[in-house]
C-alpha cells in the first residue's frame, strides 16, 4: 500500500530582539566594559534562556518534552483520522476525541474518546459510539457547540452532532454539501463561519476556498467559493491565529500517479469584515517540505509536528518524521524564520495524525503512520 494509503493533518534557534531573551554565545553582563579579551568573554556566564526555552548545545530554544499517554482501546491503529478536544464546562465533562480515518481494515466509522484531566493527563479510551458513515481525511473544527466533518475521501458531505453539557456528542445530521469531494482537505473557523480549503479530488488538487455560515445554534449555511489558493493544494495544513489565516506546505497533485509535487510555502492570508480573504502573501519557506504534518499555534509561535519530508512525486523518497519545526509570529501575517528543533522531537516517526489539539501546556498526537503501519499509541507533548 501507498505510504499516503489511498493518497489522500515545534523555541526559537535564532535571537530575535526581544522575542527571545536567549543566545547562544557568552554574556558580556559581568565583563569590564573595557576589557574586550577572550578570557573576560570566558569568565562571563551564559545569559539564561527565556522562562518557556531550553539550552540545546548552547542555543536557546522551546522545549517539548513528550511522553506516552493510553493507548487507543480497541487496539487498531488509524491514519486519516479526526482528532480533537470538547470543553462544555468542567473537568467531568472534558474529552479528547478521535473518529473515523482509515486503517487496514478500510474506512472507518468509529469513534473513541479519553477524559481529559485538569492537569492534562489522558484517562483511558472510552467507546463513543458510530458516525453516521465512514468518514476519512475530511476537514473537522469544533464551534458553535458543535462538531462539524466537511468533506473526506470520495464525500463532498457536512456531517455535524451537537456537544452535550456531559461531553458526550448528540445525534449526527447531515448538512449542505460542498461544491466538490476534497480529500486530505482542511477546515477552520473564524467568526461565524466555517471555511474549507483545498483538497484532492480524485487526482486532481483543487485551489478553493469555500466557506459556511453557522448559527448560534450550530446551523450551517450553504457553502460557497470565495476565494481560491495561488496553487491547487493537499496534504497541507491550515490554522487561524486572529485574523490571520496559515496554510503550510502540503502538494499540488497526486503522488500515487507520479504528479506530486511537495511544497515548502507558508501561504498567508487576513480575513476581511466580510469574511471573504485578503490576497495572498508568502512566510518564510519551510527547510524542507512537509506533507501530512500537522500544525499548531501556542504562546506566539507557529509549529509543524511530524509529517511526511521532502516527498517526491511518486513518494519513493519521504519517509514520515520525527521533527518539530517553530516560527515565531512577529505580527499579523508575520511570521519569522523556521527552526528545526532537534530536542523536542518525538520518539517516533508520524505521518497522517493531521491534528494537535492543545490544552494548557499540553499537545496530543493521537495514532497515525509510522511507515506504513498504524500505530495506537498517543504523545502528550509538555511545552516547556
């Protein structure tokens, strides 16, 4: 089987003024003014780093550490999955979700859930009954008290349950259905609407973005085109920070027929009053292109976790990753250069877990590809 199966979603290295209080050489604090010898730079001591940084070989950077969490219950490991969090108030009612994707079996319908502890911890898997139909690399967001599943492998469906006051997720309905069946496709939210972008239709990539109204009551509107990518764009992802949109590397067509092509872009885009997008901008590229990584924003940088590198096109050449990548965000739609943070990657490699969600300090990677076999196991990342 194909490494994407069926082809179908972290510190700073670098001073930055002061973004990061951190450096990498000698401090000069304690040193005779005049005295510009080497010794005098020898007998000063090290700046510290910032309070949320770490010392790795004498460059600061952020730190996360990573640690097992339970392993998934019913023992299959899954990729092309949706993985996030519901918080309707209090501790009993907190948990981490996981649902649908594909493992050997096929295309899944299953969901799982974990309660999620004050402090972070993961309680073990819980039985959280079907979806309506198997659903696999669709794009999910969690808003207006509801779940909401856009579009996946061969479905250009809205599928959306509401969150109950227990947690638990409430009877499934079928929405609008979008203008195309976008596999390894993604979806955020801004205000009251839902906006899907890009995705692989067949082999074809598409370059839309399509957008949802929602109501208080968790209603979807119709969908509609507003906008359309500079390069028609998979495997990628996409987060908002403000009013700032992020889509981050990804491919333009089709690695299973030899079309692929990996990409090392940060698009950039700003919502507008109207809830249409700015033009296009382009952040600083990636070192190396990332493919069914995932993504995520915390305490002003932006990150890339796992992922498949510098695929080519027929993928004999990406292997899924170990790596954790930061920017920092220097402003709206700014972002600052990559750094590969060598001391926060996790133990293994993944590919194909596609979402992080993030509670406090703390980030789970739920299941996902190591080569070509889909592990149960769950990483809770502590940032540091």
């Amino acid at each position: 089987m194909s490494l994407f199966r069926f082809l179908p979603v972290f510190g700073l290295g670098l001073c930055l003024g002061v973004l990061a209080a951190c450096s990498s050489s000698k401090s000069t604090l304690n040193a005779d003014p005049g005295d510009t010898s080497d010794a005098a730079a020898e007998a000063a001591p090290p700046a510290p780093c910032a309070a949320d940084e770490h010392d790795a070989g004498g460059v600061c950077e952020l730190g996360i550490t990573w640690k097992a969490g339970p392993a998934l219950a019913d023992g299959l490991g899954r990729d092309h999955h949706h993985t996030f969090i519901v918080d309707p108030g209090g501790t009993s009612s907190r948990f981490l979700y996981v649902m649908g994707g594909f493992n050997d079996s096929g295309e899944l319908a299953t969901i799982l859930r974990s309660p999620l502890a004050d402090e972070g911890s993961l309680g073990a898997w819980q039985d959280a009954g079907m979806l309506p139909t198997a659903v696999a690399g669709a794009g999910v967001v969690v808003t207006h008290g509801v779940v909401v599943l856009a579009s996946g492998f061969n479905s250009n469906a809205t599928l959306s349950a509401p969150i109950n006051a227990d947690g638990s997720l409430g009877t499934w309905k079928t929405g609008p259905t979008l203008p195309g069946k976008w596999f390894h496709t993604t979806a955020v939210v801004h205000g009251d609407f839902i906006y899907v972008i890009g995705g692989l239709a067949g082999t074809v990539t598409t370059d839309n973005v399509v957008r949802s109204s929602i109501d208080a009551k968790g209603n979807l509107g119709e969908w509609e085109v507003i906008g359309h990518l500079p390069y028609s764009l998979s495997h990628h992802t996409s987060i908002v920070d403000g009013d700032t949109l992020y889509v981050v590397n990804g491919q333009t067509g089709n690695t299973n027929n030899n079309s692929g092509k990996p990409h090392r872009e940060v698009q950039i885009a700003t919502f507008q009053a109207d809830g249409k997008l700015s033009a296009w901008t382009q952040g600083p590229d990636t070192p190396s292109s990332y493919s069914t990584h995932a993504s995520a924003i915390h305490d002003g940088f932006l990150f890339i976790i796992g992922g498949v590198v510098d695929a080519t096109s027929d993928e004999s050449g990406g292997l899924p990753s170990r790596d954790v990548l930061h920017a920092p965000i220097l402003g709206p739609g700014q972002l600052g250069p990559w750094v590969k943070d060598t001391s926060s990657r996790m133990a293994d490699p993944r590919s194909h877990t596609h979402q992080v969600p993030i509670f406090k300090d703390k980030i789970y990677g739920v299941s996902g590809q190591n080569q070509t076999v889909d592990e149960t196991d769950v990483r809770i990342g502590t940032f540091h």
